[in-house]
C-alpha cells in the first residue's frame, strides 16, 4: 500500500528546474565573461607583449695571449681578481729581448754614421770635381798658348802634342769626378739623415725590437674581472696560446632567443624587461632592443640542420635578439656571463627598423693601453739618430 510519502511533490520539480537553468545560465555567463576578459587582455596588453625565458646573460671574453715567445716569470692576477686596464697581468723574462734590442740600436747608430759618411763624401767630391775643373782650365790655357806660339815658331809641335795630352788628361779627370759626385748625390738626394733609406731601415729594425721586448710584459687591454687562468709560473708560451681571459662585467648584455613567430612586430629601440633568476623578481632590468639576428641559432650551428634530406620535421626555429641593458642597474645588481633570465619586450612602439639602417660610425669597443709602445719606440729612434748625428757633427768639426 503506497504512502503519501512515496508519491513525488509536484510543486519541488519547477523549483529543481529553474534551479539547474540559473547554475547554467551563470556558467555561461561566466564563460562569456572570461572569454571577453580574455579577448580584451589579449587586444590591450597580450598581444603587445612577447616573452621567453631561453634568454641568457652574455658580455666580451677578452682573451690574454701573448705575440712573442716566452717563459713566465710573474702571473699579476688570478681567477675573480678585479684588474684595470694597463694593468700588469704576465710578465716573460726579458733577457733575450733585451740582448736584441742593444743590437739593434747599436746596428741603427752604426747606420747613422755611416750615412752622415756619404753626405760628408758628397761636399768632398764636389771639392774635388772644382779641383778638376780648375786643371782643366789651366791645360786648356796651356795648350792655347802653346798652339799660337808653335804657329809662330818659337817652340816645338812636341811641346804642342805634350799640352794636348795633359788637356785630355783634364778633361777625363773632371768627368770621372763629376760621374762620382752623380753616383754619392744620387745615394743622398732629397733626403736627410733620419730620412735616408738605410736609416730608416734600421730604425724599423730598432722599433720591432722595442716592440719585442715591451710584448713580454702582458697587460689588460679593458678593466674587468679575470676567468679561466690556466697559464703556470715558468711556462714556455708561444704566440696566440691562451692564457687567461678579462670580462668586462660593466658591459653585459642579453641575448634573448624569440621563436620565429615572435618576432613579426619586434623592432630596433623597443623597451624590454628582464627578470634574472640569480636575484628573482625582486629586481627587473630595463632595457632596448639593441639588434635582431641575422639569422637563426640552427643555421649558425657547427652541424646545421639539412632539411633537405627525407627525414624531416618541421620545427620553430629561434632567432637572437641582444638587449642592452641599463648600466646604473648592472653597477648596482652585477650580473655574470652565463645566467639565465626572462625577457619581456614591449611591442607598443613601432617606429624603429627591423634591422640596423646604419653602420657603426664609430669603434663598437677599443683600447689604447698599447699606444705608448710605439710612441716610446719612437721617441728611442729620435734620441739614438740625435746623438749620432751630433756626435758625427762635433767630430768634423
């Protein structure tokens, strides 16, 4: 027998019905909701953004290597040491450059006095031709006089013939000295001492030598921080070997590696924010786009890919972009070559080019640590053809 209990209420179904209608029609609501929430980030702000985390903090490994043979005698700095440019980092023992740097100055002093020898040879030999030319007008006088008096008689034609033989005689003198004086003028012509070929061959010699024996003593071309010492106290090194390296920490950069369909609105100049997992979010950098690739990381690869093979599979390739970063913020939260970050690029602004539209117009980097070397070689050269040449002056005197 039924109860009044089992038989269903007909008034609670429409209540369950609008129940279920009102949680559906919320949830879609809500679906709409967030899907225009959604449209409109992405309109507004998504869309003006592109980011990776396959970014890494790169900078200049300036290499230490030596351009002469040498054995170390002195190491200046170590790994982590902070070091300035000019700084002494290696030093070769200077016996052997020394020993050739005497030779050649004195090889350049002998040369200077033996060049001052051939001006002195060319005032002699213009005296002598004078000499010569002085016998010669006076044969010729002899024979002119000897001549009319042999027309009239008073004398022997042999005495004619004698004077005519002493004329010819002059006459070859004055051109063998005139031919000499030619051949040393032409040896000294439109020069002078310090600018005679064989001086300045020797002052080459002398200045390679300098050269020589300053390269024993390596400094730091840029100011930076020193990584991967391997050279050893008392080492042998030849040319080019690899010493030690200087990173300029104070001129970092990032390379950020966009996929290929990132960088569709990317452009030179715009602002970029980094997040380097060394300090986390605490601390973000502000930077600009400072260049976009060439090309993509595979193509540049030591074994790239060759898609022209049967085997192939489509994949997003990335490409390099270097951001330069605000120097105040490196000074003040140093970062090191090699670390990871996160970079976003703020794509609002797109008035710059795609690619660089102007070569550098100055040196991207440089250094003058090296200049006084060959400005002390040659003040040396001055000094050694000065001396010599006074030396040579006071001794014809």
């Amino acid at each position: 027998m039924a109860t009044s209990s089992d038989t269903p209420n007909p008034a609670t179904e429409p209540d369950n019905t609008r129940k279920r209608k009102a949680w559906l029609l919320g949830l879609l609501l809500l679906l709409i909701l967030a899907g225009v929430g959604a449209w409109a980030w992405y309109s507004l702000v998504g869309r003006w953004h592109e980011s990776t985390d396959d970014a890494y903090v790169n900078g200049n490994v300036v290499e230490i290597t030596p351009l002469v043979t040498g054995t170390v005698t002195s190491i200046g700095a170590d790994d982590g040491d902070l070091v300035h440019a000019g700084q002494v980092l290696l030093q070769f023992d200077p016996a052997d450059s020394e020993v050739a740097l005497q030779a050649a100055q004195a090889k350049l002093a002998r040369t200077v006095r033996q060049t001052r020898g051939l001006y002195s040879n060319v005032d002699s030999l213009k005296a002598q031709l004078q000499t010569r030319q002085a016998e010669l007008q006076k044969a010729q006088q002899d024979y002119n006089r000897r001549k009319l008096l042999a027309d009239s008689g008073a004398i022997a034609k042999e005495e004619v013939s004698h004077a005519r033989d002493d004329l010819s005689v002059a006459q070859a003198a004055v051109a063998s000295a005139r031919q000499q004086l030619n051949t040393s003028t032409a040896l000294v012509d439109d020069t002078v001492v310090s600018s005679h070929p064989e001086v300045m061959a020797a002052a080459a010699e002398v200045r390679q030598a300098y050269l020589d024996h300053a390269r024993t003593t390596l400094v730091a071309p840029v100011t930076g921080y020193v990584a991967k010492r391997t050279v050893q106290l008392g080492q042998r090194l030849q040319p080019g070997t690899a010493t030690m390296a200087v990173i300029p920490l104070d001129e970092v950069w990032v390379d950020a590696n966009f996929k290929e369909t990132q960088l569709r609105q990317m452009r030179i100049g715009q602002p970029v924010e980094i997040v380097a997992d060394l300090y986390g979010s605490e601390v973000k950098y502000n930077g600009t786009v400072d260049s976009l690739g060439a090309g993509t990381g595979s193509a540049f690869a030591l074994l790239p890919a060759q898609n022209a093979t049967g085997n192939w599979i489509k994949i997003v390739q990335r490409v390099p972009v270097r951001v330069h970063l605000n120097p105040e913020q490196l000074k003040e939260h140093p970062l090191r070559i090699g670390l990871s970050t996160v970079a976003e690029v703020d794509l609002h602004d797109q008035s710059g080019p795609a690619l660089a539209q102007q070569p550098p117009q100055q040196a991207s980097y440089s250094t003058q640590v090296y200049d006084r070397q060959l400005v002390e070689a040659d003040a040396l050269i001055a000094r050694l053809i000065h001396d010599n040449s006074a030396s040579a002056k006071s001794a014809q005197r």
